[in-house]
C-alpha cells in the first residue's frame, strides 16, 4: 500500500529529479512532476505541473492536496546572483508557504555539500558542523535548511535536508572515490526520509558505502538509509587515467572541491 497520496517532486526534468521520478513511483498513488517545462509523456500514476520557482502564486498552488514534497528544483549550480534569489531563495519560500497553506507535513531538501564546502576534508565532520558555504549557491542552501529549521520549529513541518556531494551515473575523478553517491543510493535516501517515522529537522550527508569515510553521518541514522553502493568498482579506472593532485590546491583540501576555487558568479571576464 503507497505511503501517502500525493508526493511533489520539484526539479523533476533534472538529473536527480528524473531519478526520483521513477524510483518514489511505489511510494504515493499520486506523483506530481513540477519543472520549469512540460516532461512529455506521463505515465497513470503521474500528474504533471510546469511553473517557475519564482512565481509565488503558482508555487503554492502547486502543493494543493499534497502529502511530502520532495524538493529539488532551483538553480543547479553556482551562478549569477540573481538566478540564485529567484529560484532558490525565494522559490524555496514559496514551497514552504504551501506547505504551510496547504498542511503538507513533510518535505525532503536537496541541501549540499557546498552548504559545508569550506570545511577541511581531513576535519571529518558531523551533521551537526557549523555552515561554511564555499560559494552563492552554497549560501541558498544554508538558507534553505535554516528556513526549514523555523517552520518545524514555528509550524510543525518536518524536514529532512539531504546534503548531497556527487550524484552521478559514476565517478568522474579522484575526489568522487570518496563523495560519490549513486543514483540507486539517492533514491534509498529520499525513500528513507520520506518513510522514517519521524524525522523532526534533520540534516543528512548524501554519500554512498565508500571506502574513505571523510564525513561522520551517524546524527542521522535514525532515518534508516543504509547506503548499498560504493566507488570502489571505479577506483582502479579512474586512478589509472588521472594524476594525483596537489593537496595544498582547495579543491583537494576542502568538503567543497572546486566550487572553493570559483569567484563571483557576477564578476565579468577581464578582456
């Protein structure tokens, strides 16, 4: 039997979003796909609503009748400031507000790890760390998890925000060998935080079963995510076909990677 009725997925023409699409299908009678264009073809469990994160209006009414909201629309990566605002700051507002005008009990955040980027890998840090956002992208996030902070804490709304490092088909370099989540193990995440039966607020890393273990996510293991895949498989690959970096370098010393190396998103190229 589906868990809840309805579930939103926002983000769900993305790389993960797509993922999800499929994978929480057994989860709800109903999954409404939110994107900034139509997805084509539907399937009958599947309702479809095309909107931008930065229309209030449309945002909220987008959330009617749903029981979770997974969260996963907004601007990908950094870039101009004024992307950031609009789709993630104040679009993740407006998700809220609809949860809150339309008693939605749960939403699932697509926080990062570049909520934390300036932490040093060799810090091994908790769940529990102070922020360190390593770029503009990284503060939307931060403002994120701390706007669903105030609406459990105000309304009641659980959240669960995942910070997730690298969700790809595989690792690409050197650093994914240890921040590499695997499209199955993000599905068994956002499964695990809509299903736990209580979450209140909590803050999860997103990574899978690797081998090199640079974070602690023991303060959420009461969400019951038990990661099954790993970068080992694609270790001796990628080893052989990149050279090992300078550690001094911040992409190899900090949580953050390159994102430590980027400067204003709105900084114009010198000529």
């Amino acid at each position: 039997m589906p868990h809840y009725e309805r579930i939103l997925i926002t983000g769900a023409a993305g790389r993960l979003g797509s993922q999800l699409r499929k994978g929480l299908a057994p989860l709800a009678k109903t999954i409404r796909l939110a994107d900034g264009k139509p997805l084509g073809d539907l399937a009958p469990h599947e309702e479809e609503a095309v909107f931008d994160l930065a229309d209030m209006e449309a945002t909220i009414a987008a959330t009617k009748d749903c029981d979770a909201i997974v969260h996963f629309g907004g601007a990908p990566l950094e870039c101009e400031w004024q992307t950031i605002l609009d789709s993630s700051i104040r679009g993740s507002y407006h998700i809220y507000e609809g949860a809150r005008k339309h008693g939605v009990k749960r939403v699932i955040y697509a926080s990062s790890v570049h909520a934390i980027g300036y932490h040093e890998i060799e810090a091994h840090i908790g769940v529990d760390a102070p922020v360190r956002p390593d770029s503009l992208y990284g503060v939307s996030k931060n403002f994120v998890e701390s706007l669903s902070r105030l609406y459990w804490d105000k309304f009641g709304i659980e959240t669960v925000c995942l910070r997730i490092f690298s969700s790809f088909p595989e690792p690409a370099d050197r650093r994914m060998l240890w921040s590499y989540l695997s499209f199955a193990d993000c599905v068994r995440l956002v499964e695990a935080s809509l299903t736990a039966p209580r979450v209140g607020h909590t803050i999860s890393f997103g990574i899978s079963d690797n081998k090199l273990k640079m974070v602690d996510n023991s303060g959420a293991d009461h969400l019951g995510f038990i990661p099954q895949d790993s970068a080992e498989p694609f270790r001796a690959a990628i080893e052989a076909k990149t050279p090992v970096p300078d550690p001094k370098t911040p992409s190899v010393k900090y949580l953050g990677g390159w994102f430590c190396e980027l400067g204003h998103p709105d900084d114009k190229p010198a000529k």
